[in-house]
C-alpha cells in the first residue's frame, strides 16, 4: 500500500511473501560491444582465439548444461516453497513481516500473526504516516 506522508515522502507498506529479501544487483555501466574480443578474427590470432573457445565449449558443454539442469532444479524447489510459507503464514504458524520503505530506506519492520490482524496492523501503520506520525518509534526493530 503506498502512501504519501505529511512531508511529501511516498513510503510503501506492504507484507513480504517470503522470509528473505530479493536483492537488487548493481552492475557497472559497462558501454560497448559485449562481445568486442571477437573483434580481432580477422586474423591469425583471432581465428585462433576462436577455435580455441569452439574446444572449450565444446568439452565444458557438458559440465554448463549440468550446472543449468540443477539451476532450474533450485528454481523448481523455490517455487513449491513459497506457496508452503505463505499458508504457513495465513493459519498462524509463522508470522507475517510488515515493512515500511521509502525507496530504498528501511523504515521499520513488524512481525504480525495471521492475515486479518497484519492487515488490520498494515492499516494502522499506514494511517499513521499519513497523520504525520512514526508507528515504529519506541519499537525494537526484530
């Protein structure tokens, strides 16, 4: 739920699905040709360069498609647990995690039972921001 404080901020409130946080990544400005070491086949060393790349690919293929097979299989097992969490978390087993960001900024994090009462406490902390209050103040951070 997005929300416009009394100062202007936008500040999202929202449960998070799963017990971890997604990471952003941050990847350099790279500018140019991704593959501007091929540019010199022109000659000997280039065609060299380039059956020397055709042999490794060719031995390692194997050992790539493996690591790809058991990848996805990580990927598979991912998706058959999320479901797992998020009914563990409607019939009270595990709590829900309640975060308040602003952009990139930590706000503050709740950890609430059920999914009528973390709704019911993700309205509260929404209205509060928008009365211009801090409903994590005097609150330890879990």
């Amino acid at each position: 739920m997005l929300v416009s404080a009394l100062d202007g901020r936008g500040i999202n409130v929202e449960r998070r699905w799963l017990p971890w946080r997604l990471r952003k990544r941050q990847f350099d400005d790279v500018t140019g040709d991704p593959f501007m070491f091929l540019d010199g086949a022109d000659d000997a060393a280039g065609v060299a360069v380039g059956c020397v790349l055709g042999i490794v690919f060719f031995l390692f293929g194997g050992l790539i498609l493996t690591l790809a097979v058991f990848a996805s299989e990580a990927l598979l097992l991912l998706l058959l647990l999320v479901p797992l969490v998020a009914a563990a978390r409607m019939f009270w087993v595990l709590p829900w995690i309640i975060e308040a960001r602003n952009g990139d900024i930590l706000l503050g994090i709740e950890k609430v039972r059920g999914w009528r009462d973390s709704g019911q406490r993700l309205r509260e902390i929404a209205e509060a921001y928008q009365r211009g209050q801090d409903p994590f103040l005097g609150r330890p951070v879990p």
